[in-house]
C-alpha cells in the first residue's frame, strides 16, 4: 500500500508524502543512484509535459556537476541559529509583515497580506535596517516606515488597469510573469 | 452579415457556416457598383473590439500562452469559467518560479507559492464587475485608428486581426488577433513604433461547457490557507478624490479614484486611475515628511510600462502606466492636490 | 509549503556535507535552469556551459543560503546574473528586442550540436516531447487524466480525486502507473 518505495517517490516529486515518511524515503534516495534517476526522469516528464524544456538536454548534466564539486571544499556550515524563515531577518523589502502578525494587534476581518517580488530591482537594502530593529520591539511602534516601493504601485495599477480597455489580460499577464 | 457575437457562435454555424466574417473585404471581389465604405468598415472594427471584451467573459476556455516582453519568455495557463454564479479565472506560470492569480466575484488573490506568500485583494480587478468598455466609442477613435486586417491561423484557430493605431505619440498600439467563432483573443500584440514591447500568443485555446472547480483552485488551496494572519487590511475605498490631474494628457479621463492603505494602517494612498478608452495610467499621491523640495525623477521603464516619481513638499507623486514615458511625465507633473477652499469638482 | 519544506531538507543535507543531496537538487531543477540561461544564450552547448557555471556558483554560496526565499527563486536569481555576466564577458548585449514566438518554442531545431571540447550528448527537447507525448496518448485514459492534472493543472491528489471521483490512494497510484510507463518509453533514450 504505502510500501512500494517508487510510488513513494512518486508522491514525493508531487509533495504529497507525507511528512514522517518523507525522511525515510529522502535517506533512501540519498543512497541508491537508481532512485535518484527515477527522481530525475519524473521531473523531466512534468517538465516535458507542460513543454517546459531547454532547447537541448544533456542526460549526464548532474553527473557532470557531482564530478566537478567532488573536488570542492564542502560549504562550511551555517552558525547555529534558526533557518525557519518565518523568525529570520526578512531582507525583501515587504515580508517583514509577517513577523508582526506574531505580536497582538487587533486586525480587521478581512484577509489580506503582501506579494513579494523577491527580486525586486527596487529594493535597498539599506532601507531594510529599521526594520530590523521593529523585529526586536514588542509593541507596534509607529516608526517612520520607508515609502512603499515602486512594486507594490506597479501591482496595485496592474489591478485597475484591467478594468478598463480592451485588452484586460495584460495588465495580469503582466502582475504573474517575471521579474522585471 | 456581422459576427456572430460569443453566445450565437454555435447558432451560426448550425445555420451551416455562413461567412462569419464581413471584414475580410480586402478578400472578396467588391462589387461592381459600390464598396464598403470606410464608416462600415470602422464599425465592423468597432463591433470587433467589443466582442473582444464581451467573450472572455461570456466564455468558459482554457488555454496555454506565451507571454513575451524584452527578453523574458514566460508560458502560462489560463482557465476560465463563466456560469450562472458568475465568474472564476485561473492565470499561472508553467515555467520559472511559480505564480498565480486568481479572480473571483469579489477578490483576486496573487500567489507564490514556492515562497508561500500572497496578496489578496478586494475591489477593483475582481470579476464582480462589469465589463468596463464604454458605449460610446467616439473618443476611442479618436484617439486610435481602428483597421481590420488579414485572417489568419493561430492555434488551431481562424483569427482576424485587428489594429488599434495610435494617433500621437501619447500611447502605444495594439493589435489584436480574434478568433473568428468565439471572439477570444488569441495574440495581442502592444507596440511602440517598430518595437513590440510585449505580446500574448496562444498555442492552445479550448471552449469548455465549463471548468471543474478543482481545477480553478489548482494548487492555490494550500497555499491561500497558509497565508499569514494580516496585521492589518489593504484596504481600499472608492472616494471623491484629494487630488487630480490638471491639464492631463490629451484623451485620458479620470476613471477611477480611490484610498488605498497598503503596507501600514496610518499611511493613506491617494490613487487615481486614468484612462483613453484603452491605455491608463495610475497617479498614486503618498504622504512622505521626507520629501522637502519638488523634484521629478527620470522615468523608469518595465517593459511597457513606465513610472516616474516626482516629490512635492510632504508628498510623494508616482505615476504608472502602459504608455510612453512622456505620458507618465506629463501625468506626474500635472498632479496637484484640489484645494478644499476653491469651488471645484471632487 | 511542501515544495519548499523538501529543498529546505535537502539544502540542509548539503549544509551539513552531503553532496549526493545536491545531485538531487541539481537533477531536479537542471532544465529550468537551462531554460533560463536559454533565453540569454542561443548556443546549446554554451547554455550547458553557463548552467554547469550556475550549479557550481550555487553549490559555493550554498553555505550563505539561509532560506528566507525558496531555494528554487534563489537559484534562479543566481542563474539569471551568471547568464547576463556571460555575455558580457563575451562582448554581447543581453538581448533587448523581442522573441519571436516561433523562434522562442522552436529554437531546438536549430540546435547546434556540435560539442567542442566536452564530448555533451545532447538530446532535442523535441525529441524526447515527442516520446513522451506519444507514451502519454497510450496510457489509458485513467492513467491519463491523472498525470495530466497533476502535471498542467497542478492539482493535488485531493483535488483530483474529486475531479476524477475515485479515493486519493487511487490517484497516487494511477500517477505513479502513469509515470512508470512513460519512463520505460524514455529511459533508452536517455541511458547510454
């Protein structure tokens, strides 16, 4: 049932394992090279499906990269503080919402939170410093706040721009492509 | 004979496929005494645009595209149902990092969901509106000069194609290729001059009776439930407007006029939203105590889209659309706050 | 988000010294990666060049990656610069002007394939499209719908199972069958 480790592989690639078997399996894959080329053609039968491949595909591509770190220093590891993202510094330029949802303020019903373009070109970083320094206080402060990023006006037009006009697909073909 | 307009499409072809189309005029050997005159022809271009808007939201399809702007090629998916309880639409990426937005009878809801992060927001883009081309035309071709084109095959499908030319160099050209039954766009095309700044192409566009609602969600489910808590609302309210535009530039009208509070609750954002008929532009008006003196930034370009900022003392103007940079200057110069001590229109 | 939990543990793996979990990663995201530099980089084997370049600047700055993005849209950034640095060292413009939607969906089969110095077997995408569009055509219809909406729709096994009114152990298994299937029509093509 949930015993053959190839379905299990399967669910895996879909993110439907779950959790306490997900270690199991990972150690399996980590060991036999057949898994890991099982995991690697159920990848590329997606990607092929939803024509989503390079022009030309190299089958020995991820053998090629294992030879060539083979010889690199392993990457040191990282200090031991917490890798959950949710208590980490947030450097883009408007997650830093979500760690104040940790702290008591009362909200109104409607349900809302903010798009982050990780990529933003318009983020500075220097403009991320004070909100470093609101992750440490308990109240809501009211700081001066850096003013809202170009993004979010280009987001927020894209909304309206829609409404109007003959060719309403763009302005949200535009809001779900990539980075600018 | 004029198109069949979306929800006759099957009626006409039962009628056993008449020529659906009187716009391939170009095509058909005119007639000895008379031809199409340019009035006709225009109308034909006029009802055209109209189905162009009417169709996808009279339409249930599904479709893969291509979305290109400078070098960037992105493939996504659209699904879109129309029914009795109204509307619900699809858009996602195929490739690159995933995104998605979803539209529904009163909210759109914009997902990343390798990130876990998303917005959801109410009002303006949602599909509880109307559709929102205006009756009256006249402006429009005023400003653009409408011309049919050839036929030709996209996606399995007969095409027309339309163009939506612009008379100055305030905004940009369209094109547009229909399908000749359903009137949903299969390519459009935004141009400046010789440059296409972007473009959709279809390479797979098909009706439905209607979509699955498994399939609208898709795997936005999760991923809206594991939206954080909000701190507080985006909230936006349509308002009588603190600011306007005098002297915009020629053809565009105030469409829409709003308050938005978007990353923090005591911060309010005056937007105004202007429109041609086709193109609009955004004048977003924020409170900023660090802006002293007046200064106008240099126009800054996203494929079709331009922004520029200009700072007056305490505020901070962005103006953003998909025209020329010159147009977003001149809007972003004729901002102005409308005093409240002068007797003029909200 | 699952997605992003499985990276994480894998990213970690790689973190405490496990390079086969990097073999994972670079298995799992080699082509979207390709794709990326593809639309800087015209020449097949120089896009396999500049994404070898990627994997291995990753795997280098893997120890500074602490997860406040997904690893997928860190990769991403890093293959963008590295495909914009590439052809600037080589004197090139990063393209402005348009793609043509033909050329931009067909340029395989102008594929250069000659390899230069590293002997590359390369495979047209069409090619294996091809192969596995037709295993998908054979499978029966069950196995079919299943893989499909999963793969295009993106649904989960939950949702299909409403869709295709059968229990979620059931979609689970008629992907895997699905999956099977078109691995064996493609595993000759792949192997040496």
């Amino acid at each position: 049932m949930d015993g053959d480790p190839k379905e299990q592989l399967s669910a895996l690639v879909d993110d439907e394992l779950a959790p306490n078997q997900r270690a199991l399996l990972l150690a399996r894959l980590l060991r036999e090279p057949q898994s890991r080329q099982q995991w690697a053609h159920y990848h590329l039968i997606g990607e092929a499906m939803r024509r989503a491949l390079p022009p030309a595909v190299d089958p020995d591509f991820s053998e090629r990269i294992a030879r060539a770190i083979a010889t690199e220093a392993l990457p040191p590891s990282p200090p031991a503080a917490a890798t959950d993202s949710t208590s980490s510094v947030q450097h883009q330029s408007v997650r830093w919402l979500r760690p104040l949802v940790g702290l008591a303020v009362a909200a109104s019903v409607a349900v809302v939170a903010i798009l982050s373009l990780p990529s933003s070109p318009l983020h500075e970083p220097a403009s991320s410093a004070p909100l470093a320094q609101r992750e440490r206080s308990v109240q809501p402060v009211a700081v001066t706040l850096p003013v809202t990023p170009l993004d979010t006006y280009l987001r927020k037009h894209a909304e309206y721009a829609g409404r109007v006009g003959v060719a309403p697909m763009l302005p949200y073909v535009r809001m779900v492509s990539d980075e600018r | 004979m004029r198109w069949a307009r979306g929800g006759f499409a099957l009626l006409s072809l039962l009628i056993g496929m008449l020529p659906l189309l009187t716009v391939a005029t170009e095509h058909s050997p005119p007639a000895p005494a008379t031809t199409r005159g340019d009035q006709e022809r225009r109308g034909d271009a006029v009802a055209l645009l109209r189905q162009m808007v009417a169709a996808p939201r009279q339409l249930s399809y599904e479709g893969t595209f291509v979305y290109m702007r400078g070098d960037t090629t992105t493939t996504l998916r659209i699904l879109h149902r129309s029914g009795p309880e109204g509307e619900l639409e699809r858009l996602h990426t195929l490739d690159g990092p995933r995104r998605e937005v979803i539209r529904e009878q009163g909210r759109v809801v914009a997902l990343l969901p390798d990130d876990g992060d998303g917005v959801i927001s109410s009002g303006a883009a949602d599909l509880a509106l109307p559709v929102a081309l205006p009756e009256d035309l006249t402006t429009l071709q005023r400003l653009y000069r409408l011309q049919i084109g050839e036929t030709t095959r996209i996606a399995g499908h007969q095409a027309q194609q339309v163009t939506v030319e612009p008379v100055d160099a305030l905004r940009y050209g369209y094109r547009f290729w229909l399908a000749e039954e359903s009137g949903l766009l299969l390519q459009t095309e935004l141009y400046d001059g010789e440059e296409v700044l972007e473009r959709v192409l279809f390479t797979a566009l098909q009706l439905r009776d209607t979509i699955p609602m498994p399939q609208l969600r898709g795997a936005s489910n999760d991923a809206i439930a594991q939206l954080p808590e909000p701190v507080h609302p985006i909230h936006t309210e349509s308002q009588p407007a603190r600011w306007q535009a005098l002297t915009p530039p020629t053809g565009f009208a105030l469409d829409f006029s709003g308050r938005h509070t978007l990353l923090t609750p005591d911060v309010t954002i005056d937007h105004l939203v202007f429109s041609d008929g086709l193109a609009s532009v955004s004048l977003f008006i924020e409170p900023d105590a660090t802006a002293t003196n007046e200064t106008l930034a240099p126009v800054t370009r996203y494929g079709a889209l331009h922004a520029c900022v200009r700072q007056l003392p305490g505020y901070r103007i962005t103006a953003v659309g998909e025209v020329p940079a010159v147009t977003v200057q001149q809007f972003a110069l004729a901002a102005r706050p409308i005093e409240s001590t002068t007797p003029m229109e909200p | 988000m699952g997605v992003k939990q499985v990276d994480q543990q894998l990213v970690e793996q790689v973190q405490q010294g496990d390079k086969r979990a990097y073999d994972l990663l670079v298995r799992k995201y080699q082509h979207r990666i390709s794709r990326v530099v593809a639309r800087y980089v015209d020449d097949a084997s120089e896009v396999l060049d500049v994404t070898q370049e990627v994997f291995i600047k990753a795997y280098r700055a893997l120890a500074g990656f602490r997860g406040d993005s997904a690893f997928y849209t860190w990769l991403y950034r890093i293959a963008i610069n590295t495909a914009r640095n590439h052809l600037i060292d080589r004197g090139r413009r990063p393209p402005d002007s348009d793609i043509d939607a033909d050329e931009a969906l067909q340029s395989g089969m102008a594929v250069a394939l000659q390899s230069g110095e590293s002997p590359e077997r390369l495979l047209l995408r069409d090619e294996i499209e091809a192969t596995i569009h037709r295993a998908i055509e054979e499978l029966p219809e069950e196995l079919r719908s299943a893989i499909t909406l999963r793969e295009l729709e993106g649904l989960s096994y939950e949702d299909i199972a409403t869709v295709m009114g059968c229990p979620i152990g059931t979609v689970r298994s008629r992907i895997f069958r699905a999956r099977e299937a078109i691995e064996r029509r493609i595993k000759p093509l792949l192997e040496p």
